[in-house]
C-alpha cells in the first residue's frame, strides 16, 4: 500500500489535496502535516512513496526547500510533488535543481492535472523500486524514465517538466520518423491542441540549447508534426 505525505499549510488546500489523491487511488494512506517542523520530524521517522508539499508554510517563505533538502539527505529517493502559489516561472527551474519531480502552480491547474501529474509519478516510484530496466539512448542523449535526474545531454541534465520529458522520450524512441501532433495528443494530459504542443516543443528546445547554444536536433515538419532529426553542430547522432 502507498503511503503520501501532503505537507500544506492551508486546511481547505491540504483537505483538496486529500480528496483527489484518494479519488485517484483509492486505499493511498495520506497523511497531513501543517508546519515544518512536523514534516521534518515525520520525514526523519517513516519512509513515504511521494512527498505532495507547498514551498511556502506559515511565515516560513522557503520551509519547502528546506524540507526537500531533508528528503534528499535522508537518501531515500523520495519523489517530491510541489504544489504552489509561487510563480512557475521563477521556482520550477528552482525546485527541478532540488530533484523535485515536478512542479504545479496554485490556480493554474485542474484535478485532471494533478491526478494524472500524481499518478504519473507514482507508477515511476513504483517501476523504479521494483527496478524496471532504465532506458538508455544514445552518445550524447540519456533517457532514464524512473529517475527525475534524466535526461541527459552529453552527460548534462536537462532540465525539463515531466509533460516536456514524455514528448521528448516519444520524439526520440522514433527518431528519423515524423511525429504526428495527434501522437503528441497521446502524451500530453491536458491542453491537447498544437499551440500547446509548440510551446512544450519550444520549451525542450530552449533547455537543450542552455546547454548547447547548437542544439537542433529537433526538426518542426510543417503541418504534420515533428522530427528528432539527429543533427546537431553539422554533425550527425548515432546511437549505440
């Protein structure tokens, strides 16, 4: 049986929070913590299968890293789940550097999202504690699926949401092949039309690119969808 801890300083937000977690997978232990101090000590004494936190408890504007912090000294590998009011733009990048599996900004999502976001996360702490086999790429791109640390280009992480990682990892299991927008559809949970699909597109461009300023691997095909073409600096990708 998993066991979640939502750490959430707002009742009514950490209630919610609850409610879907055990809409989504019934017979999930959740348990509620409201302070840091709490959840630290509870972080300390028992082992959970993913961590639901706000970064913002009480007065306390950053308990939330702190607390992700202690996660990840404890050595356990717990996935973190960070639901916030604080601006996406600034604290994803933030909170991917901590390891935290991904990011979800207060106002800005369903529960549609979240559960899929949750679930997703979940059946990846599962596979990876059963230890399903990672899937390696090629020379210079490493996909892994069960660890938040991938991928990998040329032995850097990218860093890139877990919506962004699913399209990736489809571009480059079919590299050299068009991906269709309605291929697409299948791994993005919400938004499915093609200007959403553009702006993921542009997003994984643009975090590849902070690594390596040549990054053009990714080939738009008007009309039709996408390619991960293999091209990069003039020079062409071969995989093992």
């Amino acid at each position: 049986m998993f066991k979640v801890a939502v750490i959430e300083d707002d009742l009514p937000t950490s209630n919610q929070l609850k409610e879907w977690i055990l809409s989504a997978r019934p017979g999930i232990t959740v348990v509620q913590w409201f302070t840091r101090d709490d959840a630290e000590a509870a972080i300390a004494r028992e082992a959970y299968d993913l961590v639901v936190l706000d970064i913002e408890l009480g007065r306390e504007r950053h308990a939330g890293v702190a607390i992700i912090n202690a996660i990840n000294k404890g050595g356990r590998g717990t996935p973190v789940l960070v639901v916030s009011a604080m601006p996406a733009t600034i604290y994803r990048s933030i909170m991917k550097a901590l390891d935290a599996w991904d990011y979800l900004q207060k106002t800005t999502f369903s529960e549609a999202d979240f559960i899929d976001t949750f679930l997703e996360i979940l059946r990846a702490a599962r596979d990876r504690g059963h230890g399903k086999a990672s899937v390696s790429a090629g020379d210079e791109l490493s996909l892994d699926p069960l660890r938040q640390s991938s991928p990998l280009w040329r032995g850097k992480r990218v860093n890139l949401p877990l919506t962004a990682q699913r399209i990736l990892a489809t571009l480059y299991q079919k590299r050299g092949q068009v991906v269709s927008y309605d291929e697409l559809f299948q791994v993005v949970k919400s938004g499915r039309n093609r200007d959403n699909v553009r702006k993921h597109i542009s997003t994984i461009r643009e975090a590849f690119r902070e690594l390596d300023e040549d990054f053009d691997c990714i080939e738009n095909i008007p009309m039709r969808g996408f390619r991960w073409s293999g091209q990069t600096s003039g020079k062409a990708f071969e995989s093992k």
